[in-house]
C-alpha cells in the first residue's frame, strides 16, 4: 500500500459470534495508527490496515489478547 500504509491478513482461532468479531475489531481500531480493520467470525480471519509511521505489527497483534 501507499503513503506509508501497510496491510495484513491473519487467522483467529476461539471465536465464535459476531460480537466477538465486532469486539476484536474495535480492538484493533484503537491501536494508534490502525486505519481499518475487517473481523469475519464465520471464516476465522482477520484483516488490518495500519500506518506503519505509527504502530508496529507486535502492537496489533497484542490486540486480540487484550479485547
């Protein structure tokens, strides 16, 4: 991605509605440079876009475990 942006895609494993979906993805919102974030609890997987001028991916990755 452009302008210092960054994206990544990953699995999450134990969830099982979509409020946990909606839960984690608000977790990872909140992480300072978090742009968007997409949480599918049917698939299990997960997708972030961050400005990496501001957050590093072990600081999104915590997210889950903290949500």
């Amino acid at each position: 991605m452009s302008g210092g942006l960054c994206d990544a895609r990953f699995l999450v494993q134990g969830m099982h509605c979509a409020a946990g979906a909606c839960t984690l993805e608000r977790a990872l919102l909140a992480v300072t440079g978090g742009v968007a974030a997409r949480v599918s609890a049917a698939g299990q997987r997960a997708s972030i876009v961050w400005s990496a001028d501001f957050t590093r991916p072990s600081e999104w990755m915590a997210a889950p475990q903290a949500a």
